[in-house]
C-alpha cells in the first residue's frame, strides 16, 4: 500500500503555522523544501525481534532504534567521550577520506557534530559541512560545539526520516558514522542521498563489522559489508561500491561512488 503524505503534510504545515518539516531547515544554504512517497511494502514487520530493534525489517536486516539524545544529553555525552578517539580513532577515519579544501560535505546523522568539527577543518578554505540532523537537541548541542571551537563552515540542517533536505547535486561526498543501520526508511533516504550527490561524489559508510565476533557492541548495531553493499548498490541509486578502508579497530569504512 502506498502512502502519500502530501496531505499529511498540509496538515502538519496549518498545525505548526505554515513551516514545513520536511527538508526544513535551521539554516538556508544548500536546503530545500520536498514531499516524499513512502512504499511500506519494501519493509516487513515482524513480532518476534531484537529487543533493541524497532521490529522493522529492510532486505533481511532489522533496523535499530535510532539514538537519542537522552535525559541531560547522555546520548550526546557518549558520541562525545574521551575514550571515543581510542575506540574508534576518529583522526585516522577523517584522514583515510582525503578530504579538500572548497568540497561540499554532508555529515548524514551528525548528532552533536563530533565528526562534522573534525571533517570541517581539512575543507578551509571554502569548503563546508551541511550537517544533518533529526533531533532538534544534537543540533542544539553541535550548534554549541560550533560556537565553542569557534567553526563557522558547518551548516545545521533539519532533515526528516526519509530526506535531507539537501539540494540535488550538491554534495561532493556523504558520510553516515554509525548511522545507517537505524535509518527507519533507508530506501526513501539512500533515495534522497544519492539525488544530492554530484557525478563521481562518494557516499561512505562507516559501520561496526557484524564479520568480526569481537567487535564490543550489540549485534543490531553492527552491519556487514554483504548487506551494506546490498541495500546500497541499487541501480536506482545509482551508486557503486568501490573500496572498503580497513584501517578502524572496530568499523568498516565502506565508499560509493555515484555514477
Ligand atoms: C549513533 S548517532 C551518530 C552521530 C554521529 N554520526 C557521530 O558519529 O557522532 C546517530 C544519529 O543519527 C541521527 N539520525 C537517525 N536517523 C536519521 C535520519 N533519517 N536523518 C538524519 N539523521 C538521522 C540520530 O538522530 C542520531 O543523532
């Protein structure tokens, strides 16, 4: 069954007094307004799941509950712990991207911006993060990282649970840190992501190894690099797996390139 949400939308617009939520966005630069369709039919719902699931199936994989920012920000105080750059050496990430200055980079999920602060440093001069958000607080909190290091080329962006409100072609490359496994629509939003990015842009998938047992965190977090390339090396996309960076202790760092 195919569910239009164009007159939802409409409704949702007169009960917030006319602003959009969809493709909303805090900020003006590279944003736009859209209406999206929603097939249900790609997804399975299933009784008996993972506890930490939302009971939602995509191609055989369960989606995880997406993060919150908790009471008191805790789930933003775990994205920012010290133990972070050990655990998961951010440095290291950031470099194997080989970022350059002038590119336009969309941090997908960027929570309370600890990867966009990282990234936005190798893009000056010139270039800048549209960092992409759905929770009103991690935007407050990156907002306030931004002001704290004093970094002005991250632009907060209000996406929904199925668009960035991104323009289309924009974006030199696209980056989902432990992200991508709770996406609650990740057709609609790969759908989207790839409209955004430009001819010979990457799409990166930084994701825990569901190949490796000892990885330290629960299963449904995890995603293998079989089920990554499956869900993302859809012809409609467009986009397609080109390498997968082994130098993370824990994740996998998985590149797409759109056609
Ligand atoms: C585990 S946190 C990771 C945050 C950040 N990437 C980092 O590594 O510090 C996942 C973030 O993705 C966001 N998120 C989940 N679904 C999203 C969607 N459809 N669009 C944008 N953000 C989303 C959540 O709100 C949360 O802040």
């Amino acid at each position: 069954m195919k569910i239009y949400f164009i007159a939802f939308v409409c409704l949702l617009s007169a009960a917030v007094g006319g602003t959009l939520p969809w493709g909303a966005a805090d900020e003006s630069q590279g944003v736009k307004s859209g209406v999206s369709v929603i097939d249900e039919n790609r997804y399975e719902r299933r009784g008996d799941h993972d506890p930490n699931g939302i009971g939602k199936f995509y191609m055989g994989r369960e989606i995880a509950h997406v993060m919150g920012f908790g009471p008191g920000g805790q789930g933003a105080d775990w994205l920012e712990r010290s133990s972070r750059e050990e655990e998961e050496r951010l440095t290291l990430l950031v470099r194997s991207l080989q970022l350059k200055p002038g590119e336009v980079v969309a941090d997908i999920g960027a929570g309370s911006g600890v990867i966009s602060l990282r990234m936005s440093q190798e893009l000056l001069p010139g270039g800048k993060v549209l960092a992409v958000d759905v929770q009103d607080e991690m935007l407050a909190r990156l907002r306030m990282n931004c002001e704290r290091f004093g970094i002005s080329n991250i632009v907060p962006v209000k996406g929904t649970q199925f668009t960035t409100g991104l323009e289309p072609s924009s974006v030199d490359l696209a980056i989902m840190v432990d992200v991508y496994h709770e996406f609650e629509f990740p057709y609609e939003m790969m759908t989207d992501i790839a409209k955004t990015m430009k001819p010979g842009g990457r799409v990166v998938l930084v994701e825990y190894r569901k190949e490796d047992p000892t990885v330290p965190i629960k299963e449904i977090h995890k995603m293998s690099q079989a089920q990554a390339k499956k869900e993302v090396e859809r012809a409609e996309f467009g986009l397609r797996w080109t390498e997968t960076i082994h130098v993370l202790p824990r994740q996998h760092i998985l590149i797409f390139t759109k056609m």
